[in-house]
C-alpha cells in the first residue's frame, strides 16, 4: 500500500484486488462517465435510487469525499489493519477490455446492529449474471478479512432482488432475519470470519 498524502494515486500507485475476470480497483476520477452513466441504468436506479444523481454531484462526491476517503482507508490499513468507519469504494473493472461495469463498497450500515460493516455492489445491466459481482464481492471479503481489524460483516437485498440475494448466498453469508428499512423488506445476511 502506498501513501498518497490527500493526493490522488498516480496510475502506479492505484489499490487494485485481482480476481479471475475483473480487477477491482480504487475510485479514480477518469471513472467519472461510465460510474455516472451506471447510476442512470433503470436496473441500478431500481435497487439503488440515491446513487442517480446529477453528473456535477457525482464528481463532487467522487473528487471530494469518495477518492478521499479511499485514501484515509487504505492509509489505516497500511498502518495497522484498523478502519474503524472508513468506507472504501471500489471500481468492477472488466479486465478484458479495462471498461468499469460496476462497483463494490465496504461501510457503515448505521440501521443494521453493531458490528455493522458491510459490503454492497451493483453492475452493469450489460454484465449480470456472469459472475463478475460475486467474484467482486468474494474479493473484497477476502481483503476485508486477511488485511483489515473486521471480523463480521454485513449485507442486505431487497427481498424481490433474487440477484442480489444470490451472490450473498455464493459468498457464504447466513440468512440472519428479515428487515425493514425506509418501509422496503430486505433480508439482512451477516458472514464471520472463520
């Protein structure tokens, strides 16, 4: 891990996780375009509704809090493993063509019970059902786990989003109960580390 002292990583110095046909890479602000134009996918706007936002608040976001904050949470755990409630974005890259066809983020989920980290993705309509969200999500738990201080995490689905609930259950998360958040069912999954 680098340091990057508030500064953008240079393109050497950006966080990547390998994984069998996608990378999954830091925020970077060239991401801009096809991240924006992901959020505007009636299929992502469906299950994620807060993330369509106008393009001029999207690169406020991504230039001022999401690389930002990217950087604080690989600096901690650089350090020494503990990030406490950092949140760390992560860009779905595609490595056959270096095209961005989604996300997968690690946070605070403040309506689920303590310890609440958890990891959320979305993808590309274009890239469902390949197998590139759960090879997202199973790269990032596996980072979480072997590099961070966390010991459980999280996730939720919207009870009627059989996608979703499927690439949690790939992972091996445990059906913990069902949920009500902003009047929407969810089941609400937790996974230890073993």
């Amino acid at each position: 891990m680098n340091n990057y002292a508030g500064l953008e990583p240079t393109k050497g110095d950006i966080f990547t996780i390998e994984c069998k046909d996608i990378l999954l890479r830091e925020f970077i602000v060239e991401d801009l375009d096809e991240f924006h134009a992901l959020t505007m996918q009636p299929e992502i706007i469906e299950f994620l509704p807060d993330w369509n936002v106008p393009k001029e608040q999207r690169r406020d976001w991504l230039i001022n809090y999401e690389i930002k904050e990217n950087q604080q949470f690989l600096q901690a755990v650089s350090a020494d493993g503990y990030i406490g409630e950092l949140r760390l974005r992560l860009g779905i890259i595609l490595k056959e063509t270096n095209e961005f066809i989604g996300w997968c983020c690690t946070g605070m989920k403040d309506e689920l019970p303590a310890p609440n980290r958890e990891i959320m993705y979305a993808i590309s309509k274009d890239h469902r059902g390949k197998g590139y969200t759960t090879q997202a999500a199973k790269g990032l738990i596996k980072y979480l786990f072997e590099h961070t201080s966390t010991d459980v995490l999280n996730a939720i689905a919207l009870v009627h989003n059989t996608p979703s609930n499927r690439v949690i259950q790939k992972c091996d998360f445990d059906l913990m109960n069902e949920i009500t958040i902003e009047n929407e069912s969810y089941n609400y999954y937790q996974l230890s580390k073993r």
